[in-house]
C-alpha cells in the first residue's frame, strides 16, 4: 500500500510538472515566444530545493507550505486513478467525495495561517483575495458534486464512475454540472479570469511572496500533485474515470488544455467582478442542472 | 577531495556523511548536476536603474524570450537567483540595491548593464553616483555598452550559466568571504546604518517601526 502511494505521488509528480511545461510552452507559443524546454519545472524545482535557507519567520510560517502539501497528497491518495483495477487506489475506500471536497480547501486555509503569521502585506493581500474568490469558487463546484451525488445516490467516487459504464457519460447526462464545474476548475487551477490571489501585477507574487528555496520548491511541488489529483477528479467524475494509462494522459490532457485555452483568452477580473460572475453565471447554471437532477433523474 | 566547486551549497552534514562513507566523489557528482540545474534556471529580479531598465522588456518578451533558458523574471527578491542592474547607482539607489541583494537567498548572483557601473562611465564625475559598483556588491558579469542590445544581454546570460555549472566561484562566495571590505566600502558612502533596518514593522511605521 505505502509502496502504491509513492508510486502514485510520483507518477503525479512527474505527470503534474510535465503539464505545466507544456501549459508554459502553449502560453510561449500563444504570445509568439519559443517558450523553454517542456521539463523546465523540474530544473526550477531541483534548483529551488538546493537553495539555502537564511530567513526564518517562526515555526508557523513554515507550516504554511507543509499544510498545503498535505492537502495535495491526500486529495490525491484518496482519488481513484483508474477505473477498472484496484492498482494505486489503495486509499480511495478510506473516503468518499465529501473527504475530499474538504481537503481541498485545507491547503489554502493552511496557508492564510502561515502567510498571515509572515506578515507581508503583498501575501496577506494575496491572501485575502484567494478567500474571497474561494467563496464563489466553492459554491457552483460544491452544487455540482451535490448532483452528482443525487444522481448516483452515494457519494462513493468508484461507485459514481460504476455508473457511468453502465448509465452513459456524466459529461452527457449531466451536461449543466459538467460547465459548472468547469468555470470553477479554471479558478481552482489559478487560471484567468479567476487569477486574482497571485496576481503578478497587482501583489506581486501574492501568498508566495516571502516564501523562497526549498518552501518554494515545495509549493511548486504541492502544486503539480495537485493539479494533477484535481484533473483525475474531474474525470473520474464527469468522463468515467480511465481505464488505462494511455487512456488517463489522453483525457486529463484533454481537460487541461481546455482549462488553459479558456485561461490565456480571458483577461484578469477584479476581485469583486469574479466573485460576483463566479455566484450569479456558473451557480446559476448549477443549480439548473441540480434541478433538472432532482426533477428529472 | 578538492572538488574544485567552491562553496558547495548541498548540505554539509550531508557531505560529511558522504565523506565518511568514503563517497566523496557522490558529492562532486551531485555538486556537479545541481550546478548544472542551477544553470539552467535563474530567475531574475531585474532593478532597473539608469537607462538600461527599457532594455529589459524585450529581453524578456516575445521578441527575445529569456525564457527559452530559464531565465525568468520574478516578483521578489526572496524568490531570485538574479540581481539585474541596469545602468548607474546613485547612493540613494545603492541602499535599496544592497537591501536587495543581502535579501536574495545564496547561490546568487549580479550582472550589470552598461559603463557606469564599471567606471562611473558619463557620469565619472558625478557628486552623488557611485563609480565602480564592485566595491560594494560583488559582480559576476558585466555586460558593457552604451547602452547594450537585448542580444548582449543575453550573451551575459549564457556567460553566467556556463560559469554556474564549470562551478566557478562566484560573487556571492566573495561578499561573504570579504564581508569587511563590503560593509567598510559601503559606509563610507552611506553613512553608519543603512535604513530600513531589517527589524521594519512596517504596520506601525509612526511608532518608529520597531518591532
């Protein structure tokens, strides 16, 4: 079991840094630049773990990343990757999807601690910003789990992509859901128009302002484990899950790119702009689709 | 062993252990791939003083793209690898620049645009800019001209990385080394303290911003 979850945290290490190469590459070539190698977050990361250390804010400062890790990890260990064997879902019967929606907002909880224990008014602001987003983000993501959940009558994520071999792809029945949680997923991946708690001209780095080296590292780390346990969730929820590795790439590939292109055609909103889009449109559209679950099937 | 990477910057504890276990020539490997990473990823925090500040955008967008090596451009200095300073340093910039620099987490690194900061350049006779920088934070590349063209910008790039990972000593491993010489020079210029003082609360600055 130890042995699958490492196994799983590197496959999602890798996977995770590789799309965001490539998300780098995409953005270079968009705004006509040659972009850097496809494995350039690896050599920032090695580069970042082998830095010195020589600032030191308190214990809790430093918790900040460590929480956020430990967010990541556990979303990821608990999340199913492939549909049809047991392989590397070891800790999935441990929790359902309400565990992880849970988990996912650990981290950035965590870190408003930490940042806010460092005192940098850019990350506070960074801060600040990241909760008030969370709010409109949780919402239509959360109304869209909910659905789901009425629509397979447990909130089992084996038993929901189960269904899906049997019943047709969520993405199909449940087509509302799925762009509800789309829009939210744009934000959760810190894409614009909803990038506004690292909001390069704004707060310069946000959160992540004071952090350096290694903590940095650790952040870009949490990040790719992430990102990556966020996109099988989307799949498993919505595409029926993967049945093999080829089939995993292809289809989280698929969501990424989606996610990206939506990212760099849109422009950045306010704080106040996307908290106010993020509850009246995707929510809106949410509910209808929990109406149409509920009344309809 | 002499490794011939000065000041390695993987943990000691680690390289004594090494050591002991007779593997000192892990070390030099490890030293020698991180070196190699490191060159491979530098990460800027560009200051722009003087006139070279305009030559930087290019350097780092589409029409040059820095990014295609590595480097890029950071929000802060506490995440930068790279200190850019573009032109001559008044001594009202010379503080800001050293609380910078002394900011940046080791290994880093400095290059300069231009002949102010090597000579003082057109303004050798200035009453308050500094003639040769070297004097008060150790410089690793300097890349001349009046002003330089993004392509010799980029050319001190590629100088910087290929003496990163030949693990060359570099200007930081100086400042610590001659810390005395830095601070004596840098003194004479700015008077006792340099303020900010790094204990700045900067919630209660009427109060003196003492923490």
């Amino acid at each position: 079991m130890i042995f699958q979850i490492i196994l799983l945290i590197m496959l999602a290490y890798v996977v995770g840094f590789i799309y965001f190469g490539l998300y780098r590459n995409i953005l270079a070539r968009i705004q006509g630049r040659y972009g850097p190698t496809i494995y350039q977050s690896f050599y920032d990361s090695i580069k970042l773990f082998s830095k010195k250390n020589t600032v030191n804010y308190g214990w809790m400062f430093y918790l900040g990343p460590i929480i956020m890790a430990t967010g990541a990890v556990l979303t990821l260990i608990l999340v199913p990757v492939f549909s049809d064997s047991d392989f590397l879902r070891s800790a999935t019967s441990q929790g359902n999807l309400f565990v992880l929606l849970y988990l996912m907002v650990l981290g950035p909880l965590g870190n408003a601690l930490a940042v806010g224990t460092g005192g940098n008014p850019f990350g506070v602001m960074g801060v600040v910003r990241g909760l008030t987003r969370l709010i409109g983000l949780e919402l239509p993501f959360y109304i869209a789990v909910v659905g789901l959940i009425i629509a397979a009558n447990s909130s089992d994520i084996v038993h929901i992509i189960d269904m899906q071999k049997t019943g047709g792809l969520n993405i199909i029945n449940h087509p509302l859901l799925f762009i509800a949680a789309m829009i939210s997923m744009v934000g959760f991946f810190g894409e614009s128009p909803f990038d506004i708690p690292g909001a390069p001209q704004e707060v310069y780095s946000g959160p992540r302002t004071e952090f350096s080296g290694k903590f940095l590292a650790l952040l870009m780390s949490q990040g790719s484990l992430f990102a990556f346990a966020k996109l099988v969730l989307i799949i498993d929820l919505f595409l029926g899950g993967a049945d093999s590795l080829w089939m995993l790439v292809l289809k989280t590939l698929a969501i990424f790119v989606t996610i990206i292109f939506i990212g760099v055609v849109y422009g950045r909103y306010k704080v106040e702009q996307a908290v106010d889009f993020l509850m009246k449109i995707p929510t809106l559209i949410a509910l209808l689709g929990l109406a149409r679950v509920i009344w309809f099937g | 062993m002499e490794s011939g990477f000065h000041g390695s910057d993987l943990d000691s504890s680690l390289k004594c252990k090494l050591e002991e276990s007779g593997m000192a020539n892990t070390h030099a490997i490890m030293e020698k791939a991180v070196n190699w990473f490191r060159s491979r990823s530098i990460f800027v925090v560009a200051y722009g003083t003087g006139c070279g500040a305009i030559e930087m955008p290019p350097t780092f967008t589409s029409r040059y793209d820095a990014e295609r090596m590595g480097v890029v451009g950071v929000a802060t200095p506490r995440q930068a690898d790279l200190i850019i300073l573009s032109g001559y340093l008044a001594y009202k910039t010379l503080r800001r620049v050293i609380r910078t620099y002394e900011q940046m987490q080791r290994p880093k690194y400095v290059i300069t645009l231009g002949s102010c900061p090597i000579n003082g350049g057109m303004y050798w006779d200035s009453y308050n800019t500094i003639k040769k920088l070297d004097d008060y934070i150790p410089v690793d590349v300097y890349v001349t001209g009046c002003m330089p063209r993004p392509e010799s910008v980029i050319e001190g790039f590629v100088l910087l990385q290929e003496r990163i990972k030949n693990g060359e000593k570099a200007g930081w491993q100086k400042y610590d080394e001659n810390l005395k010489f830095y601070k004596d020079n840098q003194k004479r210029v700015l008077g006792g303290h340099i303020d900010p003082s790094y204990e700045t609360d900067w919630y209660n600055l009427e109060n003196g911003g003492v923490a």
